[in-house]
C-alpha cells in the first residue's frame, strides 16, 4: 500500500496477537450489505486443518451477535472474551474440520459504509488487522486461504471482490446476488468486497509474453475518462515488465478500483482499491499503480510472514515500482525516484531504528513509515549493486517462485540470495536490517606514502550506535578518474591509490548511487 492521503486512524491494534495454532485453507463467506445504514448479517463458512489438539481461536468484533455456530455441522460451544471466539480441543491433529458462524451487527470498522442512496459506497479496508471487524477469521498474515464471497447487495451497486466473478444473480426485490472465488491463499487482509455505482472499463490483457492476465479499472462515472487517460493509462505495461522481472502474474485477473480507503492505494489481491480523492482530484501518480501492482507478487503471492518484516511488502513494492518508471520513461527516471526515497530516509526519524526492530509498536499503522518503504527499497537496490544485476534478478524470481502463495521472512529471502549469488551475505542483510541509520563519510586525501601515490581515508561519520558499515568496491572519484575501495566495518579505512600525481581537487564518492550514504564533505590536509 501507499501512506494515506488522508489521516490514519489513529485505533490501538493487537500487535501481540500470537501467530495461529491451525491452519485455515477457505473461506466462505456470505454477507448481506444494507439498504442504508450499517449493519449487516452474515453467514462464514471455514475449513481449517488442525496442527494439534489445541482449541481454535477465531477472530470476530464483540459488536456483533452470533446467531448459531457449528462445527461440522453440529451446534458448537465456545467462549467469548472480547474480539476472539474459543472453541475448545475440536479434535485429533491432521483432522479436517468446518467450522460456522452465523452471525449479525453494526459495523464499526474494516468495512466502510458511506454516503446515502444511490451516491452511497462500500469497501472493505482492512489492513493490518481490521477484517475480523466484519468477517470471522484468522486475522494474522501468517494464515494465508482462498476465499469465495457471496455479496447480496441493492441492485444500484455492482459488486466487486477478489478472484473471478463466477456467478451473479437476477435482480429480486431490488437486490442482487453477486459471488467471486479466488483460487490462490491470500491473507486476510486482502480479503475484500467492494459496491458502488461504477463504470467498467476492460483492457486488452497484459503480461502475455508470460501469461495473458485479464485487466480492468471500475471508478466512478465522472471520475472514468480522467482515470483512464491519467493514472492507469499504462497498467498494462506495468504487468508486463513485472510478469518478466518476477515470474507469471499470481492471481488470474487484476482489477483497478476507486474506493474509500484510508491509504492511497491498497493491494488486496487481485482488486486493488485506490483512494476515490486522489483520484478524484487528479491527485494519483502512475506510480501509485505500479507499487500497488507490485504488491501482487510482494506482499499478495510472497507475504512477510511476522509484522516485523514488513519491509519484504513495502520495499518491494516501493522498489519495484521506481524499476517500472526506469524501464517506462527512462534511466534519469529511476534516478528522480531512488532520490526521492534517499531525501526522504535522510529527513526521517524512523531510520534511528533498524529495518528488523526488536519490538513492534502498539500501533501497527506506525510500522507504516521510511524503514519499511523507502530505506526497504534501498536495501534491495544496495543488494542488487553487491551481486550484480544477474544474480539479482534471479535470485527474485527463484524467491517468488519457492514462496509463491506462501509466507517468507528476512531470513528466506538472505537463503535463497546467498544461493544463487553463491558468497556469503549474512554481513549485507545483519548491517542492511539490523542496523540503524546509514553511513555516513568524510574523504582525507595526502600525499605519499611513494611518487605517485595518493592516501585516501575514509571516515565513518555516523552515530556510533549505528555501527560500522562495509561497503566493498564503493566508487570514489577523482577529478574524475575512478577508483573502487573497499570501505572496512570500521571508523576509519586507508587505501593508497598508485598512478595519481597530485592531490585531487574534487573527490565524488558513489557517483552512479548504488549506496544509502552521505558523504559529509572533502578534505585535504
């Protein structure tokens, strides 16, 4: 997702909610929108593979009343204790069980209904853990599932959710019922239904050097021609180049939809929802589109598989994204972008901590900041200028493919690096994660030690609790003549430079920008 265009929440989340204890495979979840105001009635169908003989938890909001509940088709006792439903030891390990939950109530978050009448919407936005506000499940990412909804809804709207369209009812007594499947596990927090008045747009499919996907952008009647000409002009292009960068596209189609979101744009799978006012307004970039879409594969297919590695979601995203502005409009393109995201990092408070921080924050929405998007996306780009762009690439596609539909961690992701690069790089991913800020440098140049030599030091300027930084084959040059160096972990690093007979009168440190660094300035004594 990208940061909100409007204020976020500022609600206290659960980050302390344990991972689940068993796996859920489907939901199936039927839900009645309202003819005006809020409250809605629901029936949640699940399937769940049980890891042990521990009870199942399911999360659900104390707003709403259970009607019935049943496992395996007989009534089912539990416990309530706020958001969370209890059903004790429900059988053996490796047991198939259905749980349901019919259920009813006044929505207070995670689906969002607004307006009235024929000019009122409503979308699920549910990130971080905001669906169980209005659907019972395993509100976790670790828990990925397919889903299938079935939305009955006034006939005014058209309905949209993840997956693939696969049955819509007659029109009787002014509702309708509309179900889509997604056959891929997703996590819950892409899990989503969308109604409003829209105007429906098709694309030519795209991606179909790899795999035809089919395309689509629904927005508001008066906001369809401007979005179409503007934002989404190029979405295509975006599937295509990330399709070849990153393996097939996961889901089989992709939907671009104008919502109500609290986030400038949102990945739910398959449906990605944008924010109705900055589209409105004119306000929503083309790279909005490609971060989003690029959550696809990063976040969607490959999710982080703990909060704390969020940046495996958001730096992709964020990195992948200024790749598609390069390969669209260029390579001064891509520069504009990764500069961007640099000033961004230099101005943040967020980089005192490191990427992989010890402890999560009461809010979730506060991990939502520049060590998860931009300096994430700098750290790839760093890894890729240490391997190359071969092993690079490769090594993305290899870890989309081994995680697709699955969760993944920092750790992975450092595996499968180290073994298509084949050279170690537990130092990269520990200084790059674990480390908090970013070098920064002080270039002494003298004379000597011999005729035509030149000793450089390099200085680590940086808060000592940052650390040292390693930075092999760092570029400094020399009135333009370039010279690598390998930086040392330390405070200071000499190299003698043979072949230079006077001291330079300008020393450019990481010219082409492969480095998270400041070089603080020059000297010669």
């Amino acid at each position: 997702m990208l940061l909100a265009v409007l204020c976020l929440q500022a609600v206290i989340l659960d980050p302390g909610r344990p991972p689940p204890v068993h796996d859920v495979l489907h939901y199936d979840v039927t839900v009645s929108l309202p003819d005006s105001g809020r409250t809605i009635t629901g029936i949640a169908r699940s399937t769940w593979v049980l890891e042990s003989r521990a009870s199942l938890t399911v999360d659900l909001d104390s707003a709403f009343v259970i009607e019935r509940a049943d496992l395996d088709g007989r009534e089912a006792t539990f416990e309530r204790r706020g958001n969370t439903l209890t059903f004790p030891t429900p059988g053996e390990a490796g047991d198939t069980i259905r749980l349901g939950l019919w259920y009813h109530g006044l929505v207070s978050d995670g689906l969002i209904i607004a307006g009235e009448g024929d000019a009122s919407t409503v979308f699920a936005d549910n990130w971080p853990n905001r669906a169980h506000r209005w659907f019972p499940g395993h509100d976790h990412p670790r828990d990925k599932a397919t889903i299938t909804f079935h939305v009955t809804a006034p006939t005014r709207y058209a309905v949209i959710a993840n997956g693939v369209l696969t049955g819509r009812g007659s029109a009787v007594g002014g509702r309708r019922r509309w179900t889509y499947t997604l056959a891929q596990p997703t996590p819950m927090y892409t899990m989503v239904v969308g109604a409003a008045r829209f105007a429906r747009r098709d694309l030519p499919p795209a991606g179909c050097a790899v795999r035809c996907v089919p395309l689509a952008v629904w927005a508001y009647p008066e906001d369809s021609a401007s979005a179409m000409a503007g934002p989404f002009h190029r979405a295509g292009s975006m599937i295509d180049f990330l399709s070849e960068l990153a393996g097939p596209f996961p889901y089989d189609r992709l939907t671009h939809v104008q919502s109500t979101t609290q986030f400038g744009g949102m990945e739910n799978s398959s449906v990605i929802f944008y924010n109705a006012e900055a589209i409105h307004q004119g306000r929503m970039g083309e790279e909005t589109v490609a971060h989003e879409t690029a959550h696809q594969w990063f976040g969607d297919a490959v999710t982080p598989v703990r909060w704390r590695d969020l940046w495996l979601s958001e730096g992709f995203a964020t990195y992948f994204a200024a790749l598609w502005v390069g390969w669209a409009d260029g390579d001064t393109a891509f520069r504009r972008s990764m500069d961007r995201s640099r000033e961004r990092i230099f101005a943040s408070d967020a980089t005192r901590e490191p990427i992989l921080a010890d402890s999560l924050p009461d809010n979730l929405l506060q991990l939502l900041n520049t060590n998860a998007y931009q300096k994430g996306a700098w750290t790839l780009h760093e890894l890729r200028g240490v391997v190359g762009d071969h092993a690079f690439f490769e090594g993305i596609r290899t870890y989309v493919e081994r995680f697709r539909h699955s969760t993944a961690s920092s750790a992975d992701l450092r595996a499968v690096m180290e073994g298509v690069a084949r050279r170690d790089l537990g130092w990269f991913f520990r200084q790059a994660l674990e480390q908090s800020g970013f070098p920064t440098l002080q270039i002494t140049a003298a004379r000597g030690p011999g005729r035509g030599q030149v000793t450089l030091v390099v200085h680590q300027r940086q808060p000592a609790a940052d650390g040292w930084y390693r930075l092999p084959g760092l570029i400094v040059s020399l009135d333009g003549r370039r010279f690598a160096v390998d930086v040392a972990a330390a405070a200071a690093t000499r190299v003698v430079l043979d072949g230079v007979k006077d001291l330079p009168r300008e020393i450019t440190v990481d010219p082409d920008g492969w480095w998270l660094l400041q070089a603080s300035g020059t000297e010669r004594p």
